[in-house]
C-alpha cells in the first residue's frame, strides 16, 4: 500500500479485516494525507481556515460515521481527527511505516512487483527492497501542483508573489496588497473571498464561467441534492432541473458580476462556496476573464482590459503523479487514466488504484467499496475480464464521459456516483460468476498481498 490518507486507511483497513498481509508506506510521520495541516510529507495544500466544501455525511467512511457533535461542514482539524480515530477504531498504525518514501515499484517478468522504499528526507538513507504479489497505490492526486500550460507570457517578468494555492496558507501577507487569483474551483473561490477581506484589491481570474453552488440548498447541504428526488430524474431533466434550483436559490450569475455559463450545472465538478457568492456581492471581489499576459506589476485579461497587481495566487488545480512509476509503465497524460471502473489497468496484473475517482458531492463513502472489490481481486473470491475486454470498457466509458463532461484536465478523472455505485456492483456480480468458472491464476495476478525477503 503507498499512501496513508482516506484511499490508503480506507484500503488498509478493508485487507486488515479479511486478515490479508501488507505493508502500507507513508513518505509522512502521520496519518491523513492531505487533510494533515502542515504535513511534513510536502503533500498537503490545506490552509489554516479552510473548512471541507462538503457535509459530513459525504465526508463519512460507510463503517464509521463523522460525529454528531461536528458541524456540517467541519474544519480541516476535526476532518483529520476523525481520520485519527478511523485508525484507532480499526488497528491500522500497526500496518503503516512512516516517513517511508515509496521510490520505485516495477513489475518483474516472472509476477508480482519490485517496490522500493527508503526514509524521507534522509539522502544517506539505505534503499529498502521488498517483493509483493500486489500493490495498492492510494498516494491522491491533490498534491502536485498544476500551473497553466503553456505559461502566460510574461510570467517571468511579473516582479511580484507568485504562488500556486497548494503553498498558500492564510491571507496575512496580502493585506492590503492588489491580489488576482488565478482558476475557479473551490480553492479558488474560497481563497479569493478570504483574501479580499483585507486587501485592497481582489481580482478572480477565470478562463470558462463556472456555476457557483451554495453550500445550503433548500435547508439541506448540497451535496445531499444526489441522495434527493432530483437524481432520480433522467440526466436530460437533471441538468435543467438543478439550473433552475440555482437560478431560484442563488439568483442569476450576472448578479454577482459573473458571466452565464455556457456548459449545464452538472457538466462540470460544482465549485462551491458562499463567501465568494457574498464577496463579489459586495464588490471585494472583482471577476476577470482568462489572463492574456503579464507585465512587471499588471496583468492584462482576453477582453482587453488591465489591472495592477501586487501578488498571484494560482488555484490551477494538481497533476496526476505517480513518481514511484516509470511513465512507460503506468502514466495519466492529459489527466485521463486508462483504468478499469477507475482502479485496474488492465495489463499490469496486481496493480490497484485507489481513490483516482472525482465524484461531485462525495468523498470517503466511495473508498471502502472500491476497497472491498480490490480485496476479492486478490483473494480471488472474483475475476476480471481479459485485458482485451477491459480495454474496450475503458474506451467505450470515456466516450460516455466525453459526451457528459467538460473536457478539460481537471474533469479527467469526474464521475457520476451513481453510476460507479451501479457499475462496480454489476462488476461484482459478473466478477464471482468469472471467478466460479476460471481457470487457475499464474502467481502474482492475484492472491495475498504478502511481502517476500527484503532484498
């Protein structure tokens, strides 16, 4: 297992509980990925004020619920000591190295995988090897930092801060400064509003119009809008259906400066936030279109317009990285994954991915189920189909994707929760009946994950 977030402990704690051996390396001192403030693995981009955009229902693992003490939308804190406790409640400590930094798994042509490991930051550290019949790679995809490609030209010449939001962390060092802000996901928009209650000028900078969701819909939180009468309708009604629920709720885009969206409400990953929606009410914030160029202490917007600027923030999203795996290996160019329902590349036998799925409206729920049928895989309680067939389900399900979302880098890896629920169930089933007929497994496409003799 390489990584001890919410992919990796939800994973951990499934093979834990069927009495599967493994090993989980964590390049941190601590559980919790990037919910971990400060993280000492360099991997987290959480803030100091930042709250989770959706309730703690959709934050809950399926075995173990948020408290009913927390707030619907906890801060980042009660997420990771939830996390803690998701830990503790299940054994998992025992199971995790720490500041163990995964630095290469390869396969080995006679099965099974070569996976190399030594202690983060110590360059004099010794390079551990282990062999293992399965790897589980749940290392996220919210931690390399992504700016626009190619750079803005002018960036060079920009004499101000520049950051990408993954290092910002409270808004003391832009007071009164002129601030752009550069994307219009979450982190965007919430550190945009955060930013302009003490700068003297804020600028959020957007190439596409983006629907901003309320946190609360109708009383309820949003994310709770898929578990609603509305996501019984078709897909066809849906879209309109949730237009017009915003355009009720929230009032039309150009109320608060914003253009209209060209793409419907469930094309793209909800961008949620109220203080954006209050702070662009109240002109703190200022919406610009993509940025055309940099000058020394000015940017310069496609419809022409200029705007002095002290410091940049650019909330551009992450990468899908994968540094322990040489890119002929496995790779994710573009921000598209040639994954089987999103965890099995289907000619690399026991490999799993965990958690490279961007569900609108839910986190954690998704990961014990995806666990659960990565466990069967290897205990061999189900089958997969041939590479061959795995491949054709793969290209027929982005032509469905395609068809559905923005095709953009940052909706590479969106999907529809229902329909992986649906999808991972039917796999389930026709995986057992596979497995009742199949013929014996060549060692190292499937069994326990157990470690051979450190090499």
């Amino acid at each position: 297992m390489i990584g001890a977030g919410p992919s990796g402990l939800a994973a951990s704690k499934v093979l834990a509980s069927r009495g599967i051996d493994f090993d989980c390396f964590e390049a941190g001192s601590g559980i919790g990925g990037l919910w971990r403030y400060g993280n000492d693995n360099g991997m987290s981009g959480v803030y100091a004020s930042l709250h989770a955009n959706i309730s703690k229902e959709s934050m809950s693992f399926s075995s173990l619920a948020m408290p009913e003490t927390y707030p619907v939308f906890p801060h980042h804190s009660k997420v990771l000591a939830y996390l803690e406790d998701y830990a503790t409640s299940f054994g998992l400590r025992r199971h995790i190295e720490f500041s163990a930094e995964v630095t290469s798994a390869r396969p080995l042509e006679d099965g099974g995988w070569e996976v190399a490991h030594r202690r983060r930051g110590d360059a004099r550290a010794q390079v551990e090897t282990r062999r293992y019949t399965e790897v589980v790679v749940a290392n996220g995809h919210h931690w390399a930092p992504r700016l626009p490609e190619p750079a803005v030209p002018g960036s060079d010449d920009f004499e101000g801060p520049a950051v990408h939001s993954h290092d910002y962390r409270s808004p003391e060092p832009y007071a009164g400064r002129r601030v752009l802000v550069i994307g219009m996901g979450n982190s965007a928009c919430e550190i945009a509003a955060e930013i302009s209650r003490t700068a003297a000028r804020t600028f959020l900078s957007a190439r596409d119009a983006t629907h901003v969701f309320p946190k609360m819909l109708l009383g309820r939180p949003a994310d709770h809008l898929p578990r609603s009468p509305l996501s019984r309708l078709p897909r066809l009604l849906a879209g309109p259906a949730m237009a017009l629920l915003l355009r009720l709720t929230r009032g039309a885009p150009a109320q608060y400066g914003l253009p209209e969206p060209v793409r419907g409400p469930l094309t793209t990953h909800p961008s949620t936030s109220d203080e954006l929606l209050v702070q662009l009410a109240r002109g703190a914030v200022t919406p610009k279109p993509g940025v055309s160029s940099f000058g020394r202490d000015t940017a310069t917007f496609t419809d022409g317009s200029s705007e002095p600027v002290d410091a940049l923030v650019y909330a551009t999203g992450y990468s899908l990285s994968f540094p322990f795996l040489e890119p002929c290996v496995f790779a994710a160019p573009a921000g598209r994954t040639e994954l089987y329902l999103r965890t099995v590349p289907p000619r690399l036998p026991g490999l799993y991915f965990m958690g490279l799925a961007q569900p609108a409206g839910e986190a954690f729920p998704l990961l014990e189920p995806q666990a659960e049928w990565i466990a069967d895989l290897i205990e061999g309680a189900v089958a997969l189909p041939s590479p061959a067939d795995m491949t054709k389900a793969i290209t027929r399900e982005w032509h469905r994707h395609d068809k559905t979302y923005a095709s953009t880098y940052r909706h590479g890896i969106e999907i529809d929760v229902r329909s992986y629920r649906k999808a991972l169930r039917r796999e389930l089933r026709a995986g057992r009946r596979r497995a009742r007929g199949a013929l014996p497994r060549l060692p190292g496409a499937s069994g326990r994950a157990r470690a051979a003799d450190a090499v």
